[in-house]
C-alpha cells in the first residue's frame, strides 16, 4: 500500500509540472502559487532534487526589486482564473500579482538542502537563493511592521493561505464594496461553491486589490492605506521558523553577517509573539492592528506557531489542544473548531483539514519530542489519502474530499508523513 500511495503520489507532482513550476491542480489554479511551489518543492526533493531546487529558483527569478515576492506568477495566459493580470495590473516584465504568502521558502530550502545527497554539488544554488529570501524576511519587517513592533500584518485574506477564515470576518466587514463592479468568478467552476468563499468575501478580495492598485503597489503607502491589517500568529510563525533556519544554513555556508541578521529578525518577533497568547483559548490569537484587539476566534492559525520555537509549556498547551480536537472529530486537525458556532465542515478554511497545515505542526510537534501526536496527525494525514484520494482539503467529520482533486502540495505532503514522519515511528 505504501508504494502504491507514493506512486500516485509522484503521478500526481508530475501531472501538474510545468517544466520550471508547478501549478497547484489542473484547472482550479493555472499558474504558480508562492507557498504552494515551495511545499511542493519539499515533495519533489524525495523524488528529483534537481527539480525540487528549480521549483524555488523560478519563484525567486520574479522576486519584485523591494524584495516582496508575490503570491502568483502567471507564468501564461489563462483566462480559466480570476482575478487575473489584466485585475492586478503590477506592471511586471512576467505578470505577478501584487500580494504575498506566507513565507516558507526558508525552512523548504533548509529542508531540502539537509536532505540532499551531495551537499557540496549544491551549496552554488544555496547561497544565490539565501540572499534572496533573506531580502524578503527583511521586505517583511520593513513594509509590514512599519513601527518595529516584531510582528507582520497581512493586509489582504489572500496573503495568509487561509483566505476565508473566520478569523478575518469583522476586519473584513470593514472593507467596501462600491466601486467593485461586477466580475464572473472562475472558482466556482471548478468547484463546489458551498465549499468556497461567499460571493461578500470575495468583493472584498477584489476592493482590496484595486485600492493596492491605485496606490500603483508601492510597498511603502500599502500597508498604513489599507483597511485590513491583520496578525496572524501562524503566519508569523512560519517567518520566525525560516527566519531562523535561514541564519542556520548561512552559519553552515560561511555567510555570518547573514546568519546574525537573520537569528536577530527572528528573536525580536519569537519575543513579540508572545502578545498573542491567550490562556482562555490555550492558542495563539490573532490581533487586529486597526482596532487593536486579539481576536476570539479559536482557529488553526493559533496553533501553528507550535512550528517555531515557542516556550515548551506553550507548545505542551498546544497538544492539549490537540487532543481536545481529536475527540471532536474523525480526522484532524480541523482548521476551526468544531464547537464554533461559525465552523462549517466543508467550507474552505472555515473547518476543512488540510495536510500543509497537518505537516507544520506535525514537524514542530516533533521538535518537542510530543511524538503521541505526531503519530495522531500522520496516522490520520495517510488515513484521508487511503479514503479520500489526493484533494486539496478534507471535511475532518467524515473525511469528504472538497475543494481540487489531484493535488499537487497534497501530493508532497504524502512523501513527507510516509518517507520522514512513519518512517521515525
């Protein structure tokens, strides 16, 4: 069985390469997204290193000049998605869009690398990529924590990976719509509407874009215009973990000023972090930046931060959490809670499990010798791929498939529980 999984599992990866990307499943996504192509590069490294290392060098080669690097590179024309160029209007040599995502490249490249057969052939392609995730982490802090506070806002749902959570719902309502206009959504074609986000959200989504827009993307002005300022601890997390595995490959390679730059970024925001915790919740919260307030809304965001190098007793909470989580549902780990009055099953990021997510906290949990729920998470991450097949997202109920099929960072995710999580039990 698990050879069978692993090889629809590379099927799957080399269905959706383009030669130098990949795109996340046929139809649905048509081009290269930011976080997406760096999990999936973590994939491709169990099967062909060389491929794994392009996916991370083509995201890279449309770095903006800031240091930003978006969170789509619409590498050819496809009218089959929307918002598309002619929406974003960045005015790129390649069309990019004008946003970003979470930054994981960092820990992917740290990851591949310490995986690599012949460490010495590749150090090249390591130290032209280090410099450029490095300007990103400091883009980061420079354009979304104007004040020096050690935490990044987002400012649009998209940037976080968890576009409709509930966590961004009032903070959303804050946003308008006049002047949307109307637009036919390309989402919905694809998939099953009741699993997307609303029809509201998404003139939201695009009020956001077009303001950026009449700001012409100036990464300077962005940040104070907008109306969505959000902190998201598990996006912060994810930049605290590669701002700190960045500073441990440049040790290795030589570049120590990198490395002291990077291992301070880190440490500010690790100290920083810890604002969001809540002891009435046991997780992480978010904080709105405008109102100045956490957010009561119990998600996975929140738990996410178990990826970095959280105090021990925070990361002992989190697997209570955990385990709270577990009895509630077939499959975990549910992207909200399940006695939320705003949970729903099916719908995007409202509820669904999702095996990116499942692969973060599995990995920090790890870290923490937690290996009782490292075990839970992969047992039921393989479970969902027996049952369900390669979707993009699970209903943590009964294991539904929603959203894509064939999956691409679904796909990836299988090498990583099979071949490195069950393979250490």
């Amino acid at each position: 069985m698990k050879n069978e999984t692993l090889q629809k599992a590379e099927a799957i990866l080399r269905k959706n390469d383009r030669g130098s990307y990949t795109v996340p499943t046929h139809g649905l996504y048509p081009f290269q997204w930011n976080w997406d192509s760096c999990l999936s590069a973590i994939g491709f490294s169990h099967i062909d290193e060389d491929r794994a290392w392009v996916e991370i060098e083509t995201l890279f080669n449309h770095q903006w000049e800031d240091g930003m690097v978006p969170h789509i590179v619409f590498h050819q024309h496809d009218d089959g998605y929307f918002p598309g160029p002619s929406v974003w209007q960045t005015g790129r040599k390649v069309d990019t869009s004008g946003i970003t995502q979470p930054p994981v490249a960092g820990f992917a490249v740290k990851r591949i690398f310490e995986r690599s057969s012949n460490p010495e052939n590749i150090k090249s392609r390591v130290l032209e990529l280090l410099p450029k995730i490095h300007a990103w982490h400091q883009w980061f802090y420079r354009c979304r924590d104007p004040k020096g506070s050690g935490l990044v806002a987002i400012i649009h749902p998209w940037e976080s990976g968890r576009d409709n959570s509930n966590d961004w719902d009032n903070a959303l309502a804050r946003v308008p719509t006049d002047g949307v206009g109307s637009f036919t959504r390309r989402d919905t074609a694809h998939a099953d509407a009741s699993h997307r986000p609303t029809q509201g959200q998404y003139e939201r989504y695009i009020w956001l874009v077009k303001a950026f827009r009449q700001h012409q993307w100036d990464n300077t002005t962005l940040h104070d215009n907008s109306p969505f300022q959000m902190i998201d601890p598990g996006f912060n997390a994810i930049l605290i973990r590669s701002c700190f595995d960045l500073a441990e490959l440049a040790d290795q390679l030589g570049e120590t000023q990198m490395a002291e730059e990077s291992r301070a970024l880190g440490a500010h925001a690790l100290a920083a972090l810890e604002s969001l915790w809540s002891d009435k919740w046991g997780q992480y919260l978010c904080l709105d930046r405008i109102s100045n307030e956490l957010v009561e809304s119990p998600s996975i965001g929140g738990l996410i931060p178990v990826f970095t190098n959280i105090p021990m007793a925070r990361a002992q909470a989190i697997a209570a959490k955990l385990d709270e989580l577990h009895q509630l549902c077939s499959y975990g780990i549910p992207s909200h809670h399940p006695l939320s009055e705003d949970f729903d099953s099916k719908r995007y990021w409202k509820g669904p499990v999702w095996l990116i997510i499942n692969y973060l906290i599995a990995d920090g949990l790890r870290k923490y010798g937690l290996t009782a729920r490292v075990e839970r998470i992969t047992s039921d991450s393989i479970k969902l791929i027996h049952q369900s097949g390669f979707a993009e997202y699970y209903s943590p109920l009964d294991g539904e498939p929603c959203g894509g099929l064939d999956f691409t960072w679904t796909a990836a995710m299988v090498f990583e529980f099979i071949n490195s999580f069950a393979a250490e039990q």
